[in-house]
C-alpha cells in the first residue's frame, strides 16, 4: 500500500513539500477546509499555502482547494501535482485524480464509488452519513477535514480546532463533534500506515491564500 503519511517531508530524501487537494461541489466548503487546514498547518510550525480555484456557480459546480505544506519557504503556491485528494463528490474526479503523484492517496465519498487511479491507494469513507449523524450534512468538509489531518498525523488536533473554532466560532459545537468525528475516521486508517516522524519547528511559517476561478 502507497504510505499514506505526508509526514514523510522528514525523512532523507524525502520531497521538499506535499500537496494536499480537498474537491468537491460548490457550497460543500472544501475552499474553507482548505483555508482552515492552511492556518492549523501554520500555527504547527509548517509554512503554507492555499490556493483556491471554483467555477462560475455558487452551489453545483466544481470546487477545489490546494494546499501545500512544506518545512521551508514556498516560492510557488499552485500545486502542479498532489500527494492526496479529498473528494466529496463526484464532479470533475477524473480531472482532479489525474494530478495525482504515482503513489498518491484518495480519501473519497463513500457513495461516489470512483474508479481508483493506477498506483493509487483509494479509501471510501462515510464522509456525508458522520456529517449528517453530527447534526447537519453541511459539516462534511469539517469530517473530511479531520479525516485527512488524523490519517496524515502531521497537524496536532488542538492546532485544527483552535483554527476551526478561529473561523466558524458560531457553529462551534456542530463543527466540533464533526472534526472529532472525522478524525475517528481517519485514525483507522493511519492505523494502517506507518507512523508518522516528529516534526521539528520552525521560528518564520508563513502562510498564503490564493483564490481564483477556471
């Protein structure tokens, strides 16, 4: 199985950043788990950038955000290929799992049942059905979010709901339940990884957000 940890950045010969790419229909929130994991990922000493890129649609169309963690400063903020996808619907799959680095992940929608890409490790998880069991479907990116962030195990889960709760201060215990659900979720699957290397600190993250549409 392709390792599924981004903490791999601390290993010898590790790649110099990674890419991590949440997609999904417009009005699913992905631009803000992006913006969110972005601003966890720099309070934990990483330096990072989200850049966000949407169709002409408020709710229906595609939807994406690109997020790049890395141990030194980032000079290009666009994400030409991705180590994982988060996809919470089907719009657009193909497209976005084409960016994915040969040994990549897919965290998807257990209901979109996509065709997993060669020399992928594809995990379908309840995504929508935990949102929903925390109080309202709207919650799946948060789910998602936590799902990713556990199974990756580079950002603590403090830094992630000090951020969440940073943005979405009134709908903080929904949101909570939804960030605890998901990281449950994405626990059982580092469970089958290996685990991840400390991550030493670094006194001047930085942090960039670029939006844009297609």
């Amino acid at each position: 199985m392709p390792q599924l940890r981004p903490s791999r950045l601390e290993e010898p010969g590790g790649p110099a950043m990674t890419a991590i790419r949440f997609a999904g229909s417009g009005g699913q929130g992905v631009q803000l788990a992006g913006i969110i994991l972005a601003e966890a990922a720099v309070a934990s000493g990483w330096h990072a950038a989200c850049t966000q890129t949407y169709g002409p649609e408020s709710r229906g169309g595609s939807s994406r955000a690109d997020v790049i963690l890395s141990r030194s400063e980032i000079d290009f903020p666009c994400a030409r290929q991705i180590d994982v996808l988060v996809a919470l619907s089907p719009e657009g799959f193909p497209r976005q799992a084409s960016a994915l680095r040969e040994g990549g992940t897919v965290i998807c929608e257990r209901s979109i049942q996509p065709a997993a890409p060669e020399g992928v490790a594809m995990h379908a998880l309840p995504i929508l059905d935990t949102a929903r069991n925390c109080g309202s479907v709207q919650t799946a990116n948060v789910v998602a979010l936590g799902a990713v962030c556990a199974m990756t195990g580079v950002i603590p889960r403090q830094a992630v709901a000090e951020a969440l709760s940073a943005r979405l201060h009134r709908l903080a215990a929904s949101n909570r339940r939804a960030l605890e659900a998901g990281w449950g979720l994405g626990e059982e699957l580092a469970a089958v990884s290996q685990p991840a290397a400390s991550a030493p600190g670094y006194r001047e993250p930085t942090a960039a957000v670029h939006g844009g549409s297609r």
